[in-house]
C-alpha cells in the first residue's frame, strides 16, 4: 500500500460567511488549511486575532479536524465606526495566513433622543425644530423609515407640526418636526415608535416663559 501524505500547508479558505455582520452579535468562523492541491490537513493549530475593530474570538487557537476545518465564535464590535471588522486566521507562525473581513451592521432601533433648539422657550415664539434621532442599543444611529408617535408630558396646547402627532422616519437617522406655544407652561416631549412602545425617548424638560407684559385686564366690578 502506498500512502500519499499531504504537502506542506499552503492556503487556509474561508468556509463560513462573510456577509455583513450586527454589531455585538456572534458568528461562528471556519476555516480550512490545505496544501496546494486541495489536500486537508488536520489536527494542526490555527490561531484567531482580530486585527480592527473591538470584536472578540473565543476558542482560538482552534485545532482542525479530518477535514482540515478550525473553528471558532466571533463577537462582533458593538460600533460601526471602524467596519470592517477583520480577523487574522494563522497557521505556522505566519507560514500560511488569511484575513476574514466582515462589514458591520446597525441593530434594531432600540431608543430616541429627542432635542428641542432651546429648552427656554418666550410663549409665542416662532416654532422651534425638534430633532429625534433613532440608535440602536449600542448608540449607532440607525437609518429607518419607522413611524414614531409624538406626545407632551403632560397634556398641553403645544402645536406640532407637521400636525396629527404621528410621523414617520424617510430612509434616515434622524426626524425633525417643529413645536410651537402661546401658553406659559412645563412639558416634555415624548416620543414611541409605533405599535412599539418600549422603543422611546424623552426630551428634557421645556419651560415656557410668558412674552413681554401685553395688557392690564381689570378684575375688579
């Protein structure tokens, strides 16, 4: 019998996916060493390293099994500011390497920040811009084309517009609507996505100042 042992570790392939990635979710990266002509190799040591961005490997270094396979579980980074995220597969102390890029994505809308221009509004003022951002649970903005309910804490005569206290996010982060009063008074703004009321956000507290003194109204008969 004649048996044909394999060459010497040429090239690791990447089997597992390298589509995008949410941020701070898991995925579980595979990897095969072979020589040139295809021929696995197994029970040799990979080594895992991300090499951008803040993500982590467990299992590593991980050893390949029959079929040439080392695998380990990958969390993603939590910000999508330095995607991709790139993990380094290594084998025989840099003899054979191979990067695994995975572009990030946003998470599911998780809270609003809802910012007035100023927080010390005169009654009768021209309306003031009102700006709600959506972030997922790891502060990147996520565009969206949610509807988002709008209301005052508590009841007040604020005006909204556009009217009807219900609008919807365009294929963006953020959403601007505009807040008018002619009343001397203390609310916030809050703000629930749709059918979803857990997802909101709050303003701070607005307090309406009166405008300049207008008249003398007699009380007395």
């Amino acid at each position: 019998e004649i048996v044909v042992d394999h060459a010497v570790a040429d090239s690791l392939v990447i089997l597992s996916s390298t589509a995008d990635i949410a941020v701070g979710t898991d995925r579980i990266l595979q990897v095969r060493l072979q020589d040139v002509y295809g021929n696995v190799l197994s029970g040799e040591s990979v080594t895992f390293t991300p090499t951008q961005g803040t993500g982590s490997v467990t299992g590593s270094p991980a050893t390949t099994d029959a079929n040439g396979i080392a695998e380990v579980s990958y969390t993603a980074s939590q910000s999508t500011g330095a995607s991709p995220d790139i993990i380094e597969a290594n084998f025989g102390a840099g003899a054979v390497t191979r990067e695994i890029s995975l572009p990030l994505s946003v998470g599911a809308v998780s809270y609003y920040t809802v910012v007035p221009t100023t927080t010390t509004p005169t009654a009768g003022d021209a309306a003031q811009n009102v700006t709600v951002t959506a972030y997922d649970q790891y502060d990147n903005e996520v565009v969206n084309s949610d509807s988002i309910v709008v209301t005052t804490i508590p009841a007040s005569s604020v005006i909204l517009t556009p009217s009807g206290g219900e609008f919807d996010f365009v294929s963006s982060s953020t959403y601007t609507f505009t807040v008018a009063d002619t009343v001397m008074e203390d609310f916030r703004i809050r703000v629930e996505r749709f059918g979803q009321s857990g997802v909101q956000g709050t303003s701070d507290e607005i307090v309406v100042d009166h405008a300049v003194a207008d008249s003398l109204v007699i009380l007395s008969s």
